[in-house]
C-alpha cells in the first residue's frame, strides 16, 4: 500500500602479412659436353674438302653454345644467391608501406551539476546523500509520548521542482529511507525547512510542544492517557506551526491544537 501523508483537514499547509618462403640455391648443372675428340689416323688419309668444312663448323659452333649456356647458367645462380641472402637478413624488395597513423579521441567529461553543499544536520545528510537536493517540507511523529513506540517522519521532496518524495523514518533509535510510492498530499509548493533546520531555527522542540498541548487540555488526565497521539510540524509560509492531536478514549472525535512554534500562540484548538 503506497505511503501516502495527508496532513489534517484542518490545516491548509501548500503541500539516470606471408613470410617469402626462403628460397633454396638451385642446383646449377653443366650440360656442356666437350668437343668430339680427334683421334689421329694410323696413317695419312686425305678427305674432301666439302666434307672437312662443315664438320668444322658444326663444331664451334658446338663449343660457342656450350661456353654462352655456362656463361648464363652462372650469372643465373649468381642472381638467386643474392635473392637468398636478402631474405635471410631480413630485406625486402617491395617497398615499405607506412602503417597508419591512430589519431587520438579527445573525450569530453560532462561536467558536473553543483550540488547544495553537505548539511551538518544528521537528518539532512541522510536525505542528500541520495538526493542531493533534497527538501524536508514535514515532520510528523506516531506516539512522541511513549519512547518505545514513537515512530517519527521526516518527509522530504527529492528535489526542489519535482513532485517525488521520500521519508526517513526512526523507529527506536533505527532509520530507514523510503523512497518508493511515497506522498504528500495536497503538495502546493510547502516551503522548505532545510535552512531553518540547519541554523535550528524550528521553535520549540516536539517535547516543549507536546507539553504545552497537554496543559491546554480542558482535562489533561486524559490527554496523557489518550489512546493515540500524533504531531506534525510543517512552515504554512504565514508561520511554523505545529499541530498536535488527541485521540481520547471513549470519543469519537479527536482534540486538536494548533501552536506557532516561534511565539507559542494557540492557533487553534478544538476544545472551546
């Protein structure tokens, strides 16, 4: 069931990359042959110069082909081992490629809201420790006049402009924050307590109030022996006004007492 305070009728407050593969020497093979050897003749013999000719030319040219294949099978494997070579140390022949340059990303820290500055007041740092800005509009308490019992309210806006609230409550000696389905109604811009808290400015105490209440009882036997009491202490903007309630046995209808708690004076009191 929401929590939900509606002061008394008769108060009118305003309430988130592939390594080359190393090459091998190739094996550089001669295939040259030698000339045909001349074996001399037993005896003289004479031979047609048509036939002595051509032989003599096939073999230079033979022997020119055999040196040009040598030649170019050498200059070959040169080349290769100089490839091999810089591979092994790491050269290359292809040119170099610049790797990119990163550009830095400036981040932006959103800068920071001020917030009210920390209060002194235990009940206040409670508040503001969650909500910073944080506004106490009402206090009430359940049955100031019996210690184990007493159940006090400290009922705060969460911020200055919004309509979503909290309380702190105490409960012999324990607190508890409740900001969940929690209500003031009627809400009409009640005035902020904080400084007065701060600077203690609030009047009398609930004790001096409750006290003067029971004095104006037209019997106060049984104001002090009433089946329920409640105080609530809120600014009306024309004063700060504390307002205690009695709850008689045998009655139906409750004594109320209205007291401005910086003079003292009845407001008002049921009890004629």
């Amino acid at each position: 069931m929401p929590n939900e305070y509606r002061p008394a009728a008769d108060v009118e407050p305003i309430l988130d990359m592939q390594s080359p593969v190393p090459l091998t020497d190739p094996i550089a093979e001669d295939i040259s042959r030698p000339a045909a050897e001349i074996k001399p003749a037993l005896s003289p013999q004479r031979h047609s110069p048509s036939f002595t000719l051509p032989l003599i030319i096939i073999t230079l040219l033979a022997v020119t082909a055999a040196s040009l294949f040598y030649t170019q099978t050498q200059q070959l494997k040169v080349q290769v081992q100089d490839l091999t070579n810089t591979i092994a140390t790491g050269g290359s022949t292809s040119p170099e490629v610049e790797p990119p340059k990163l550009q830095k990303t400036i981040e932006i820290t959103p800068k920071a809201t001020p917030s009210a500055t920390p209060s002194a007041n235990p009940i206040l740092t409670l508040a503001q420790a969650k909500y910073p800005d944080a506004q106490l509009i009402l206090i009430t308490s359940d049955n100031p006049h019996l210690e184990d019992q007493t159940v006090t309210k400290y009922w705060f806006r969460q911020s200055p402009d919004a309509k979503n609230y909290l309380y702190i409550s105490f409960i012999a000696g324990e607190s508890s924050l409740v900001d969940q389905q929690v209500y003031v109604s009627p809400d009409n811009n009640i005035p902020s307590l904080n400084q007065r808290m701060e600077n203690n400015q609030l009047g009398l105490t609930q004790a001096q109030a409750l006290a003067l209440a029971n004095s104006l009882c037209k019997e106060p036997e049984k104001c002090q022996q009433a089946t329920a009491i409640k105080t609530q202490f809120l600014d009306t903007s024309s004063s700060l006004l504390w307002q205690i309630t009695y709850q008689l046995q045998n009655s139906s209808q409750p004594v109320i007492f209205q007291i401005n708690s910086l003079t003292k004076e009845v407001v008002y009191q049921s009890q004629k």
